[in-house]
C-alpha cells in the first residue's frame, strides 16, 4: 500500500493537492483526525481492497495539538505494517498567505479573539513542525497559481514510479524570490546577461538567438560544466540514500535568461538518466 499525507499551512494549496491526486487514483481523505490514522491503517491492511492501494489522507492544523504530537508514533506504526509513507508538506511565505486570505474571506482556523491571522499563521507553523520536518516532498506554492500546482503534483506524485527518484529543474529569478523547496541553488548572475543585447531581451533561454549567444561565451559554458559535473557526481549519492525527491534551482536575476538555458542544458545531461524527469521555468513570461 502507498500512503500519501498531504500537510500544510491553511491557504498553500492542500485542498488542491488532494484533488489532483484524487484525479490521480488516489484514495483520500480530508482532515482525518491523528487519532482516527491508526483505525484507518489497520482497516486499510486487514482489509486488502484495491481501493485503498493508493491512498492520501490530508492532515492539518484542525487537529488538536495533543492529536497532532502523537503523529509520529502513527507514523512509525504505518511503516512497521509495510506501508510505503510519503509526507507532502506544502507552504508559502506569509504575504502570500494573508493575501490569500484576504482576497477570498475565508477564515483561517486558528484565528479567534487571541490570535489575529498573522499570529495564527506563526502558530500553525509551529504546530505542524512534525510534519515538516519529517517531509519527503516539500512544495512552497508563494509563486504558484492553481494551474501550475496540479501539474507539477502531477508530475511530482501523480505517474511517479516508485523505484525512480523525482529528479526537478526549475529556474527562477532572485527578484522575485528564492524558492524555499530547493535542494540545491546555483546563482547565475555571475554571467553575461542576454537582458542587455535589446535583440535578445523579449526571448528567453530557450529560444535559439539565446542560446547561440550564451553557448559563444567560454564562462557560461564553463559554468555549466562545473554544475553539471557537480550534479552528476552528488545525485548518485542521494539516489543511493534512498531520497525520491531532488529539487534543483538556477537563478538569475529575471529568470527569463541565463537560468533557463542552464535549466535546460543541465535538464539534458540527465534526462536518459533513471529519473523521474521535471523541467519547471517559474519566471518565464
């Protein structure tokens, strides 16, 4: 049995990500009770239904606090039964949050008479370090519409095969923010910048005027021989720890440039690899 949990902060996206995955073929449940995980566990093994080879059950801060610290004794019992656990914990940058929440109304579970939204947005992070901590996949949704969320937990957990490690490139650009979920960030910024050439400015890295002009210069190229090397070194090593997700971030200053050729060109060198392969440009217009 595969077994998804799906944890998070209010307003990052969980309810989405359970949708994508029920149109996955996942079996899942919304706010399931700590408490009730381990009655679920059991039934789910003694009963050997189909139905319940895939399942993902969101859990979140509606739980109590007693219920949610006892999350990983539950947890540690699912693997014992032989369970394959995943955790999927998905979050944003509190700005975004209280935009969210400001633009559609709706209540945050933890506000009350004490607890204003952006002191209950601190509190349920703290309250959902157990699942954080102990999280396979972390997605950070402060840059990511609805569209692009249930496509890339489709291509994260959707058709992953289980034996193969979810191997993601994304680039971005450093004015709008580092991505929190990365494993890795290589900055690109100490390249020449297409941006300048007023020819090159409305095209983007993977366009063919862009990639001529970068391949023509020995620093780009030879950045990109040492990440690439770097990466086909290291990522054997993770592989080998039994990690399934990697995620790989170039920035440059805009995201349009520099970082998605190096995203692309590095893309390549693995993509006959055994990965699970993802290509994702946040910033490109």
């Amino acid at each position: 049995m595969q077994l998804i949990i799906v944890s998070g902060l209010s307003g990052s996206g969980k309810s989405i990500a359970l949708e994508t995955l029920e149109d996955c073929g996942y079996y899942c449940i919304d706010n399931l009770p700590v408490a009730l995980m381990e009655s679920f566990i059991r039934q789910a093994v003694i009963a050997g239904q189909p139905a319940f080879q895939k399942a993902a059950i969101g859990i979140d801060a509606r739980n109590q606090t007693s219920s949610l610290e006892k999350f990983p004794s539950t947890l540690e019992l699912a693997r014992r039964f032989g369970i394959q656990c995943q955790i999927l914990f998905l979050q944003a940058e509190p700005e975004a949050l209280l935009k969210r929440f400001s633009e559609t109304r709706r209540r945050h579970p933890l506000t009350d008479s004490d607890h204003p939204l952006s002191e209950a947005i601190d509190l349920e992070r703290k309250l959902l370090e157990p699942f954080v901590s102990r999280a396979d996949l972390l997605v950070d949704t402060t840059y990511t519409n609805v569209h692009q969320l249930r496509e890339l937990i489709r291509a994260r957990l959707g058709g992953k095969q289980d034996n193969l490690m979810s191997l993601y490139f994304m680039s971005f650009g450093f004015k709008n923010g580092l991505p929190l979920d990365a494993d890795f960030v290589f900055d690109a910024r100490c390249l020449p910048n297409p941006h300048w050439e007023p020819a090159l400015r409305p095209q983007t890295g993977r366009d063919k005027d862009v990639i001529e002009f970068l391949e023509a210069i020995p620093e780009v190229t030879g950045y990109l021989e040492d990440v690439a090397h770097f990466l086909e070194r290291w990522v054997p090593r993770f592989v080998a720890e039994n990690r399934s997700y990697l995620t790989i971030a170039i920035g440059c200053t805009g995201g349009q440039h520099r970082s998605v050729y190096i995203t692309e060109a590095l893309a390549a060198r693995f993509r006959d690899g055994n990965y699970d392969l993802i290509v994702r440009h946040r910033d490109t217009r």
